[in-house]
C-alpha cells in the first residue's frame, strides 16, 4: 500500500508538492486566514446595543468612530510608542548577553547560559507579571530598595508597562541576536581585527550590520507581543491600550472590536514585509 | 576576538545586570512562595514549605493535566504541518513559494488577541460549534506551525538533497528516502521545535481564554483565575515555581538536541575556534 | 520567471482563493442570531435533577455554607463562575454553556433583548410566594408582563474608605467626585470599571447641580450625559484604580495602595475580617452618603438554552429558601430578597439595620439598569448603552 503511494508520487513533483501542502496551507489559509477575513468583513458590520445582535448592514461607522474619537488615537500612539521602546530597551540589553554567549563563554559556560535564559520563558507569563506587580506596589521590592536613596518606584501605569513588558520579551531578542551571531566566523573577526581596526571599530562596522537582520528579527517578537497584550496592562497599570479596548469590547461590540483589531494587523504585516526585506526572516 | 581588559569588565557587568534582571522577579516569585503569610510585604515575615503540597494537590492538578494533553496533541498536530510544509518549500520551487513563510509566520507575529478574537468568532458564529479542549488544540497548533516549520526549514537546508538523490538512485521510493534518509537526519530539529512548541502552547493564556470551553481550565488559565485571590495567591506562587522546576528538564534537552551536530566540532575545536561558515547548530534558538 | 503554460500551483492556489471567497460570501449572508425579545419556553413542569447546574454570579452570592447542603438535598452539583462586570455576565450567557446568572439591573434587560433568557414559571419556585412585594413585577425583573427571574437580594454600592488615611469621615460622594476634595486622595482612588460609573457621577450632580434636571441617573440627555462625563474625566487624574475584580480591589486596599473608593459589602466585610482599618458609611445613614447611591437589585435568571432546567429551578428556589437568604444576606451584607429570611438571621435587627422592610428607603438607592434611547417620559433622546460604553473608553483615556 504505501509502496504504491509511494509510486504514485515518484517523479511526480508537483503532486508531492500539493500533498505536502494540502494540509499546512488549508489548515493556515483557509482556517486562519479565512478567520482573519471574517473578522475584517465583521468590522464593517454594527450591533444593537441592547440585544447585542449583530446588524449586518456594511458601514464604515466604526472606522469614522476611531477616527473621530481622540481617545482611540491617544491609545494607538500610547501602544505603538510603548512597543517601539520595549523593542529598542531590549535591543540594548540583550546584545551584550548575547554576545558574550556567542563570542566570550566556553562551551561549558555558554550552555550554562542558554540555558539560564531561556528558563524565564518556560516560568508563566501571569506570574512573571504577577511578581512584578508585586514588586511595584507601594512597599514593594522596588521602593524598599530605592528608599534609601531617597526616591521612589514608579509604581503602576505606563513606566510599569514598559518595565515589565521590556522584561517579558527580552528571551525572544536574546535568542535570534545569539543565533545570528554565532553564525559569524571568528575568522571575519579576526581579520578585521588584523586590519587595524579597533574592537569598537570592528564591532560598528562587521558586528552589526552581520547581526542587523537578527536583531530586527527579534524585534519582530518584542514589538507585535506588546502590541496585542492587555493582561500586563490591567495588571499594571490603568490605562488603556489597543489590547484592552479590544477585550472589553468583544462581547459587547464585536464589529468595533474587530475595526480595531484591524490596526495592529496592519502594523504588523506592514513590519513583516520590512523586516523580510531586510532579511530577518532567515533569523527567526 | 581581542578585547581590551576594560571591554571585557564593562562586558561582564552588562551581563551581569542582565542577569540580575532576567532572574531578580523570578526570586522574589520564589522567595513569596514560601512566605508563611499571606499578605504580600516585603521582607516576608518568615519562611514555610507548606504551600508546596497544597499546590500539588488543589486543583492546578487538573488544570496542569488538561495543559499537558492540550500541549502534546497541538505539539504533534504542529510537527506533522510544519514539517509537510518545510518540506514542500525546502525541496522544491512552485508558485507561491515565499508567501509561505510569511504565512506560517503570521499567526505567531498578529497579536494573540486578534487570533483568539477572529478564531473565536469563526469557531461560534460561523461554525455554530461550541468552544472545547478542542478548539484550543487547533488555535494552539496554529501559531506552533511556525516554531516546527521554522526549524526544520533550516536543518533541511543545510543537509544537502545529494543524499536524498543518491537514495533515489539506489531504487528507493520517495517514501522509504523519506523515512531512512530524510527524516533520521531532521530528528533533533523536530524535537528541538516540537519542545519549543510544547512550551508555548503550555504558556499561552490569551489565545486560549477565547478560544476554551465553559467547564476546562489549562494552567495558566487556572492561574489567571486565582490570580487575585488572597487565599489562593501563595499556592498560586507555590505551582509557579514548581513549573519553573519541571521544566528545567525539557529546555536543557532543546539545548542538547540542537547542540547533537554541533556537539563534536565544538568539543574538539574547544571554546572559541570553530569551523568556518557551519558547525554549531543555531536552530534550537529558533523562535522560542 | 513565469512560464507561460498552465501551472498547476498556480491553479491550486487560485481554487484555494475560491475556496475562501465561497466561505466568506456563506458566512456574510447567515444570520446566526436568536430572535430578539426573550427566547425559550418556561419550564411546565419540574421534573427530576440533572446532577449539575451552571452558574454566572457575583462574587460573594454562591458559597460553600448555602451551596453545600444545596448539592446535598438535590444532589445537583454547582459549578460557578465568578463574574466582575455586567457584561461579563451577559458574554458568559451568550456563549449558552451557562444554565442561570445573578444579573442586576444593567444586564436583565439586554439579556432579555437578545433571547438568552426564558421566562420563570414562578408556580415552580414555591418561596416566590414570600418575596418582598416590592421586588415583584419590577421593570428590571419583569418583561412583556412575564417574571424574567427570582429575587437574590438588594444593596447600595458602597463609599468605603481607609479610617487611618482619610480623615474626617467622608459623608458625601465628593470625596471621589469632586476634584477639589477628591486631590486630596490622588492617586489613591479606587472606581469601578464600567460604564455603571458614570451613573455615579449623574447621583451627584442630581444632589449638587439640580440645574441639571436629572431625575433618574441611567436616564441622561446630552446635556446632563456630557456633565456627568466631564465630571468622571476630572476625576479620572486622581484614580489609583479602576477594579473589576473584587479580590483585586481588596488587596488594593489591603496593602495601602488605595484610600477610599466605591465597592460592595462583600469587600468590605473581607477587610474587616482580615483587620484591616477601613470604614464605610454608618448604618444610621444607611450606609448611605448624603447624594445616595447607585446599587443593584438581582435577579436569579434562567438561560433559555439551560442544559439542567430542573436543577436550576431548584437554585432558583433554595435561594430564596428563608434559612438559606438569610445566610446569603449576612455573608454578603445586603438586604434579602425573601421575607421570612428576617426571622432566620444571626443578627436579630439585620433586616432593619439593612432596610430590607422599608420600600421608602430603596428610592435613594439607584439600581443599575440598562440606559436605553427610550427615557420613559415620551423622549427618546436619551443615550442608550453604546453611548455609555464609548463614553467610559473615553473617559479612562
């Protein structure tokens, strides 16, 4: 039997091709992809605001509310501006990780290190979330450290999303800028090296622009997982971001909620899109 | 590479400070775990083990079970789609070809939000079925493809098809070359993206909390509902870190599995010598 | 370099994007929604349990003392969600996995709208008979003339503030509505998340701008709408917290994150009993402040698509069960729905101390209901609930 299925692909690449597809792109295009569109068409729908019935009547009623409203614009910015500083906060923090386990730790070390930073992303995300709302509540870790000093923590609101959320996502940056450096041979190094430059030099002009792609790769991750979280910010803070306003109106509003789950689609395919040019995709 | 002393210091306090942050909340996590009150105050007044058993026994058992099945049947569900399709984008050229990264990619890159929301609305008002452990192991091995997919692409593309046309030359069937040839060498960068989606799957609370029955409860969702009450909180605490503890397991394993080609050039050349353009693999970083 | 011949990725691809078309186009012109205007038939008669029933309620209203010897006498086994918002409620009742909700005022009538709720054949809940008059054929609980629900019991939402940190003892709302007095607790507010809030802000201004003209808080005209608006958007600067979550609001206060602000008993009481310095207002007030306060009224109703119809007529019934009310009333602190509970209660004066007898004084309590267009003096401009709902995304900024 499967000799004979066997055979039947056999110098036949463009059934193997279609087999192999079938079920990856029906399952993607059609069931998420098809969800996707579902939910766009949905958005130019409305409700009735008491029997929460959908009224399918095409408008762009919603999209002139989110225009219109300064609140959803406020929380767009608010959202994206906080994506781009978590995304550009771990950027920095995580290089240096990054490359002493690329570059500096002996094999023993490294796995240590690989190892130790990729624990955090097995603990849960809500207890992560959790300890530092903990840790930033009044007389919490973060002011009985900073009391002595005289000053206090930020406590909650949009300091404390960018804390936590910089936090969260930080393995997702270390890893794709780990892999990317590893794939460049000591020997480009030592050459430059050879060639006079000095370390900061050859770390300018051969390290980074090897590792560009890897670091936007990771910023895929870092920018689109704060882009759609509203847990970190009920938890943390209290103002709203796209997240929440989705959330809230899910059950109520579907067609708003859905107009404006539209705009970090868009954000997001349109970062795809530069970030595949700019050749992230083979990092990630 | 050369680096001067003082490089080399200000590199180790960036790693340090890096470190310090990764792992400074997770302490206090652990540190709340065992505080003998209840009311989070810090210093903690004292010390106890007793949450431990209670975590073990309260109902984060069911909770952990049903995370455990939802995470193998969409672990397995993502290896078989992933795989088909890293194989139909590795090892031939059709129309379409680099719209399938993309999107195997989109799932995992559109904020869980959007994905729950738009499967949710899919699953109950256009299919009409309810929500169920079902419905959370398609959208869980939905964005899972991608981790799979993704590290297999890159294992295929460096295993180079000559020994798969050599397979064929010696008379054998496009699925006995798959089976003896294809797929042994692809093994550990099946378990490395199969571990990585298993964890995601097991930590995902948004897409889930759209897309998961009245009656069950995965993990992190039993979590989030006992997140706030104050009797709960440090056997909450307790099952959090336990998970921290089981799961130092499997992660060393993605490691180790991913290291396996690598393993011998790199203990041979020692540290810092490596061989040139290849050696070390760098899948098991893929996508966590 | 595409080759000119047919190609068959390329067709497949194509019949792929049919495909979806086809989908879609199915999908836009199916209507998926249940009729409006109530839905299901009342249950005729009772038959035997199910062995389980599902529930949506507050937190504080389905506890183990009543709950226990529930399951024990009908031997239906309750399972409960906590909910924090109405309209949490009313997205767990449409979901139609649920079998009956504690629904207050702002969510029986949307349930009702949109066909998730059947009539109660109160001929099957004997204790209905003893229920307080004045919750019977109420317009929260009654619809098209049929009883929509059982009573669970009455309270106003509370002013509670911490006895160490906010001194003198607030008497007024304006402790959180007023931004002269409320900057003094910046930062230190807690205000519930929901739409509900803005009602908050129309009972003040009916004390103190009786220009306004408002009469019934959930009944706003533009004008008196964008006032009370203005008010909860000056207030919104000094706001510690918005809570939805009982537990999260208790531990808000428990760890001194948060001063003074609006709750329900259930909270104050768990302070109280974890020793926690907070205080709200006194029962000779009625635990009112001067302006009054919004509340609630709720209602036990039966989903239409309710899976153990029986069982849930037995909740229905042991609820208002006088051993069993008076129980619920004392553990959460608010007056009960059932008469002869007042003989069953722990404490001999609870029902006058919580005016569960007094009709007179629930006029200054508002419960929560469903602003609709329709403001029931022959207008129809009145701001119905998405109105509210945008209005709260706005004001919380």
């Amino acid at each position: 039997m499967s000799h004979r299925l066997a055979n039947l692909f056999h110098g036949r690449p463009r059934l193997q091709v279609g087999a192999l597809l079938a079920g990856p792109v029906g399952w993607l295009v059609v069931g998420y992809l098809g969800s996707l569109a579902l939910l766009l068409i949905a958005s130019l729908w409305s409700v009735n605001a008491v029997s929460g019935e959908l009224v399918k009547n095409l408008s762009f009623e919603n999209f002139e509310t989110l225009l219109n409203e300064p609140v959803y614009r406020t929380i767009v910015v608010r959202t994206v501006a906080i994506a781009a500083l978590v995304t550009v906060t771990d950027a920095i923090v995580a290089f240096p990780i990054a490359f002493y386990m690329a570059k500096v730790a002996r094999s023993r070390g490294k796995a240590i290190l690989v190892v130790a930073v990729l624990i955090p992303l097995w603990s849960s995300y809500l207890v992560k979330v959790l300890s530092w709302r903990n840790m930033l509540s009044g007389g919490g870790l973060i002011d009985w450290i900073l009391e002595p000093i005289g000053l206090s923590g930020p406590g909650y609101g949009n300091t404390a999303v960018w804390l936590v959320m910089s936090y969260l996502w930080l393995p997702y940056m270390i890893l794709p800028i780990f892999a990317g450096l590893e794939r460049i041979p000591n020997s480009l190094i030592s050459a430059s090296e050879d060639l006079g430059a000095s370390p900061f030099t050859t770390f300018r002009r051969v390290i980074l622009p090897l590792t560009f792609p890897a670091v936007v790769a990771g910023s895929i991750f870092t920018f689109a997982l704060t882009l759609g979280d509203y847990i970190t910010p009920k938890l943390v803070s209290n103002n709203q971001f796209i997240g929440n306003v989705v959330f809230n109106n899910i059950s109520s509003n579907l067609p708003f909620a859905a107009a404006l789950a539209l705009v970090p689609i868009v954000v997001m395919i349109g970062y795809l899109l530069v970030a595949r040019k700019l050749g992230a995709f083979e990092h990630i | 590479m050369r680096l001067s002393k003082r490089s080399r210091i200000l590199l180790r306090v960036a790693v340090g400070v890096g470190l310090a942050f990764i792992y400074i909340p997770l302490f206090v996590l652990a540190v709340y775990a065992f505080n003998s009150s209840k009311i989070l105050e810090w210093p903690p007044p004292g010390l106890t083990f007793e949450w431990f058993p209670k975590a073990i026994e309260s109902t984060a058992k069911d909770a952990f079970w049903t995370s455990i099945k939802v995470g193998l049947v969409a672990t397995a569900i993502a290896l078989l789609l992933g795989t088909l399709a890293s194989l139909a984008v590795a090892r031939h050229r059709f129309f379409g070809r680099e719209t399938i990264s993309f999107l195997v990619v989109l799932p995992i890159a559109l904020p869980g939000i959007v994905t729950g929301v738009a499967l949710n609305n899919t699953f109950t008002q256009v299919l009409g079925i309810d929500l169920s452990l079902f419905t959370v192991i398609v959208a869980h091995a939905t964005f899972c493809i991608v981790v799979v997919y993704n590290n297999s692409i890159a294992r295929l593309r460096r295993m180079s098809s000559s020994f798969e046309e050599a397979s064929a030359d010696l008379g054998a069937n496009t699925w006995q070359t798959f089976r003896h040839v294809t797929l042994p060498n692809m093994r550990s960068a099946l378990g490395a993206g199969g571990l990585l989606a298993f964890g995601l799957s097991f930590d995902e609370i948004i897409v889930t909390t759209f897309t998961i029955g009245a009656g069950e409860q995965t993990l992190p969702y039993w979590i989030y509902s006992n997140l706030f009450r104050a009797q709960q909180r440090p056997i909450v605490n307790a099952v959090a870190v336990i998970v921290v503890l089981i799961s130092i397991l499997p992660v060393y394993l993605a490691y180790r599995l991913t290291r396996e080609e690598g393993g011998l050039a790199a203990a041979r050349g020692g540290g810092h010598e490596r061989i040139e353009g290849g050696g070390v693999e760098t899948e098991a970083t893929a996508v966590p | 370099m595409k080759t000119r011949h047919a190609n068959p990725a390329r067709t497949a691809w194509l019949i792929v994007a049919g495909l979806l078309a086809t989908m879609l186009l199915f999908a836009g012109c199916g209507s998926s929604s249940s009729g409006g205007g109530g839905g299901g038939e009342e249950l005729k008669k009772l038959g035997k349990g199910e062995g389980q029933v599902n529930l949506i309620s507050w937190a504080g209203y389905v506890e183990p003392p009543w709950v226990k010897p529930f399951e024990q006498k009908t031997g239906c086994k309750v399972n409960n969600k906590v909910a924090g918002t109405s309209d949490e409620m009313v997205s767990l009742m449409r979901t139609g996995a649920y079998d009956g909700v504690s629904a207050s005022g702002n969510a029986t009538a949307r349930l009702f709208e949109g066909g998730d709720v059947a009539p109660v054949n109160v001929s099957l809940v004997p204790n209905y008979k003893t229920v307080f008059a004045d919750l019977k054929g109420q317009p929260y609980n009654t619809f098209d003339g049929k009883p929509y629900g059982i009573p669970h019991g009455r309270g106003a939402n509370l002013l509670m503030w911490n006895s160490n940190e906010v001194k003198p003892a607030p008497k007024s709302w304006n402790v959180t509505l007023d931004p002269k007095v409320a900057s003094k607790n910046k930062g230190k507010i807690s205000q519930y998340d929901d739409p509900m809030s803005i009602a908050e802000g129309a009972v003040y201004l009916k004390a103190h701008d009786p220009e306004l003209g408002i009469e019934d808080p959930y009944e706003l005209n533009e004008e008196q709408f964008e006032a009370a608006v203005q008010l909860l958007k000056e207030q919104r600067p000094l706001v510690g917290e918005y809570w939805s979550e009982a537990e999260k609001q208790i531990s808000s206060f428990a760890s001194g994150d948060i001063h003074v602000g609006t709750t329900w008993q259930y909270q104050y009481f768990a302070l109280k009993e974890e020793g926690k310095p907070v205080a709200a207002s006194p029962a000779s007030q009625g635990f009112l402040p001067e302006e009054g306060a919004t509340g609630w009224s709720d209602t036990w109703m039966i989903s239409s698509e309710a899976e153990h119809p029986n069982c849930m007529y037995m909740w229905m019934n042991w609820i208002i069960e006088p051993q069993a009310n008076a129980e619920v009333a004392e553990y959460f602190g608010e007056a009960p729905a059932q008469e002869k509970a007042c003989e069953h209660t722990e404490n001999p004066n609870f029902c006058s101390e919580y005016h569960a007898e007094e009709p007179a004084f629930w006029k200054r309590v508002y419960y929560w209901k469903t602003p609709l267009a329709d403001c029931g003096n022959g207008s129809e401009d009145c701001k119905d609930y998405n109105d509210w709902v945008q209005a709260w995304t706005s004001i919380k900024g």
